[in-house]
C-alpha cells in the first residue's frame, strides 16, 4: 500500500474504543507503518520481564511524565528501536486491548517514512522485521488457533511468518489493523 492509500483507509482520527482502565495497567504501542512495505514489528528479548522473545509492536507502560498514549508510544519507540519521535506521523489509534497478563494496550498508529533506520536497544530488542502489507491484505489471514489457556478454552490470531510466531496482543493488534485496512469493518 502506497501513502495516499494508507491515508485513505486510516484517515485522521481513526475512530476506536476506549476501554475502561480498571485494575490493568496501561500501556501503548507503536504500530509504525511504512508506504510500500508493511507494518514493523520487534522480537523482545529474552531478557525482558514481561512477554520474553515474543514479537511485539515498539512500546511499552504508559509513564507518568508521558502526556498521552501517543507521546508514550512515540517514546517507547525511540528507546527500543532508535524511530525518531520527530519522523512519526500519527495517524490515529485502533481499539484499545487488554491482555490477560493484565496490560490496558492503547495501539498507536504512525507512518514512518520509506527506508527509515531503525537501531535496536539491544537489551529490550533482539530483532526488528517487516511484517508486508500483503500479509495483512490476504483475506485468508490470520489463522485462528485455539488452546487450552487456565482451563478455558480460548480462540487466537497467528500471523504466518518464516521466522517468527506473531499471536496474542499482537496478532490480535494486526487483525484489527487488517480490517481496517481491507475495508471490513
């Protein structure tokens, strides 16, 4: 997809859904989209605390000195893979997420510029990778798995990859960005 169609399938203000905060912890990600190429994503390291060598979107907790979800993921974005606060177009947002590891995700998403340089903080990020607006645009995408998770039975997005497995917040993130972009919802 090209800048002006981005544009048009994610016009300003992207309409999403606030969901109420309770006893999660709030947290925002970048969804940093690059014209003619597709979505980047990160393999965390196995030295994180939390989600350890999954893939994931740049980002992370909301701080008290960030002075919104899109400031806090322009942030995270910049300590984890070197994407200048400055080069980041936001777009809008897509519908917040909660986690079952209790995480409230607010998904920012941004265009980046063509051929933008990415550097990894390697002690957060072991890899950064393209996931092709292709993939997001086959309609046969994503699969639907489903698990025994704490005894309940529950239904997941895995996005194929030839190096990665991209599923759980992540995989539901890109689902939505899907829709979005095929003009499902």
């Amino acid at each position: 997809m090209n800048e002006v169609e981005l544009r048009a399938k994610l016009p300003p203000g992207l309409a999403h859904n606030r969901l109420s905060l309770e006893n999660n912890r709030p947290a925002a990600v970048l969804v940093p989209l690059e014209p003619e190429r597709g979505v980047w994503l990160t393999r965390r390291s196995a030295r994180m605390v939390n989600h350890a060598g999954q893939v994931s979107f740049p980002g992370g907790k909301v701080d008290l000195g960030d002075a919104s979800v899109e400031d806090a993921a322009r942030r995270e974005a910049w300590e984890e893979i070197g994407l200048d606060p400055a080069s980041v177009e936001i777009l809008g947002r897509l519908d917040d997420h909660i986690t079952g590891t209790g995480f409230h995700i607010a998904p920012v998403v941004a265009l980046v510029p063509r051929g933008v340089a990415l550097h990894v903080a390697s002690d957060e990020v072991v890899e950064v990778f393209c996931l092709p607006f292709e993939m997001l645009l086959d309609r046969s995408l994503p699969h639907v798995r489903r698990a025994l998770i704490d005894g309940v039975e529950r239904s997941f997005s895995v996005w194929p990859h030839e190096r990665h497995v991209v599923w759980g917040a992540t995989g539901e993130i890109l689902r939505k960005l899907a829709v979005q972009l095929r003009g499902d919802g």
